[in-house]
C-alpha cells in the first residue's frame, strides 16, 4: 500500500513572500511538462531515473505524450493552473519548449502560470522569445554555483518581464561556497534563490554514497546535513531583511533583496504529489471509486472475461439493486468494478474471485495495492 506522510504533519506551508510558480505547485494545481530527458552537464546529484535520461519524448506528469495535444489534455484531466516546465534540459528542445508554452497559454488563458528550469546560461536575445511565448517565471540552476556566465542572460530575463531567479540543491558539503552565493546574488537582477534539499534517489544514489551522503531519516529521500544547511542560510535571509543579527553568528546584515525558499525533499515528493493525484482523482472520479486521504482511488472488484461479464453484471444489478453506471467492465485487467461496499457484500457468495483495489489517479492509473476478499484456490 503507498504510504505517503500527511500533508497536515509537513512543514513549509506557502507563505506570501513564495513566487507563484512555488505556490501553486504547494497546492497541488501545477502540471509537471517533462520536455526531454537531454542534459550535457552530468551532475552527480541528478535524481532523473534512468527511463528518463537522454529520451526525446515529452511526460505531463506520470503520461508519456507525443503531442501537445496529450498534453493539454492530461492538463484539463487535473483541472491544473499552470505547468512547471523541466527536463533534462528544456531549452535542449528550445523549439519545443517554445511551442509549448505559446499552445498552453493560447489553451487556458494567460492566468495560466507557467515556470521554467534551465541550466544553460543562454543568449539574452532568447529571454524576449520566452517572454513573448508566455513564460512568467524562470529558474536558473547554477553549474558549479557559479554566477558569472549566468550573468547577461538573468538580466536579460528580468527586463524582458519574466520573474527571475537561482533553484539549486543544498550540497552539505559546499556550506562556505553556498553561503558565498548568498553575497554574490545581491548583484544579480534576480527576485528569489529556491533551495531543494539535496535529495538521495535511486538515479543518484551511487554517486551519492561516492561523497559521503547519508540519508538524514529513515522517512525521507534527504541527505543528511542538508535540511540545516539550508535552513541557516533562510534564517541569514531573514534575520537581514527584518534588521536584526545572524542567529549563527551574530552579525547584523544588509537585507539581501530576494527572497529565500526552502523545500524539504518530504514536502516536494509527498506534499506537493499527494495534493496533485488529490486533484486530479477528484477531477476524474467514477461513480464507483472512492478518493482516499493519500490521494489514491479505491473500488471492488470481481474477475470476469469477455464471455461471463454480462452474464455477471446482469446479475449483479438484479441483485444489489446497483444502478449500470456505477460498474464498469476493465478488459486491460479482466475484471468487473463496483463500489467497494458491493464487493465486501458479495465476496463469500460468488464463486469468481472478488478483490479491493487502489490506483493512483494517473492516466496510466497504477496500481498500489490488490486485497483479495475471497478466499483463492491454488
């Protein structure tokens, strides 16, 4: 069964200082468009699975799509407010890219919020393209944390109208150069630095263990050292915009003039997934299903083929009294669904198999768990 922590336990709840892009994915309300797994910079810490490094197709959320069209629809699946674009790299397809922002604002208007994460330090002449396709907000992740190369292109981002800023893991291992950058940001036109906890996945993990990470809990992907890490320097943000001193040191600083957002890697992979399968299973719910806490569906469920599922739901509506449209016939799995309730009911009375299932509420809708209610032979 998937056990995802309860959004209400997570720490790092919007505030009002958040940029929109942070907001609406904490709510759950932002598409995730995967444009191409294509990278050339090798980052040791890249928690992209190996299905998803170097391919050329697209995924909206959990959906491989080849077209934009499969990708607006996945969007209306979960009634979304904006799109988070990323990759691999997005501007590796940049034609794509700009295809893509252009048909989601032309699809849903231009409250539609959309997003950007890029690696590459591009030409300033491109940031009026991406604003002209629509993109309202672009992320900068800074190779080596170095800012000089990014330099024009931030600033060509900034004055083209796009909200401009730094998203970088929190290396516990680099705290002097981390906190370098936080001085070195001050002269660079952006509005924010986002901090992700560095997070140890099965597509890093070797290089991971190579530099000496552990994980901080045995409930999250963080890697130890890296959530304080991170939260010190929030705190140096902080303590400097309201004036007051450092409470690591001491020193009283000058505010920063950005804003400073700290993800944990629990919040990230649960919080803002189980708020996304939340909305779209209550955007796509059938009759039958039941939409649980963790954002998954749940429902009965009895075995039948091709040649027995009439005969069985014939009988199911004669005796339950159940009205046609709350079963459904699955041919992919071989099975009649119902509400949970009429499984239970009928599971020590018929002699098919009779089970309780729970799916994620994706376009594939991938099982999580299957309870038989029946006693099987064999």
């Amino acid at each position: 069964m998937l056990d995802l922590p309860q959004v209400p336990d997570l720490a790092e709840a919007p505030c009002d200082s958040d940029t929109e892009g942070c907001i609406r994915c904490q709510m759950g309300s932002k598409m995730v468009l995967f444009i191409t797994g294509k990278c050339h910079w090798g980052c040791d810490y890249c928690p992209l699975s190996e299905s998803r490094r170097d391919i050329e197709w697209m995924f909206a959320n959990e959906r491989r799509c080849e077209t934009f069209d499969e990708v607006i629809e996945e969007a209306r699946a979960m009634r979304a407010t904006g799109a988070g674009i990323t990759g691999g790299d997005p501007l590796l397809a940049r034609e794509r890219t700009l295809d893509g922002i252009s048909r989601l604002k032309a699809e849903f208007g231009s409250d539609f919020h959309l997003h950007m994460y890029t690696s590459i330090p591009f030409r300033p002449e491109w940031a009026s393209e991406l604003a002209e396709a629509g993109l309202d907000e672009i992320r900068f992740h800074l190779l080596d944390l170095e800012t000089g190369r990014y330099r024009d292109t931030i600033a060509a981002c900034s004055q083209a109208g796009i909200l401009t800023g730094v998203e970088i893991p929190c290396e516990p291992d680099r705290e002097d150069e981390l906190l370098e950058l936080l001085e070195v940001l001050r002269e660079l036109e952006v509005s924010f630095l986002n901090l992700n906890e560095l997070e140890i996945t099965v597509g890093n993990h070797d290089n991971m263990e190579l530099r000496g990470f552990n994980l901080s809990t045995e409930i999250t992907a963080g890697a130890s050292g890296s959530a304080e890490l991170a939260i010190a320097m929030r705190d140096r943000v902080m303590s400097a915009e309201l004036g007051k001193p450092d409470p690591s040191d001491g020193e009283t600083r000058e505010a920063y003039g950005y804003h400073l957002k700290f993800c944990t890697a629990v919040y990230k992979d649960a919080g803002q997934l189980r708020r996304r399968f939340l909305r779209r299973g209550e955007a796509t719910i059938a009759p039958h299903e039941v939409l649980t806490e963790d954002g998954t569906l749940m429902f009965g469920a009895i075995e039948a083929s091709e040649d027995t599922k009439a005969g069985w739901m014939s009988e199911l509506v004669s005796v339950t009294g159940l009205p046609e449209g709350f079963l459904l016939w699955d041919g992919e799995n071989g099975r009649i669904e119902m509400p949970l309730v009429v499984a239970e009911s009928i599971a020590e009375v018929v002699d098919a198999p009779v089970s309780m299932v729970e799916v994620l509420p994706t376009h594939e809708r991938l099982e999580v768990t299957v309870v038989w209610l029946n006693r099987q032979e064999g």
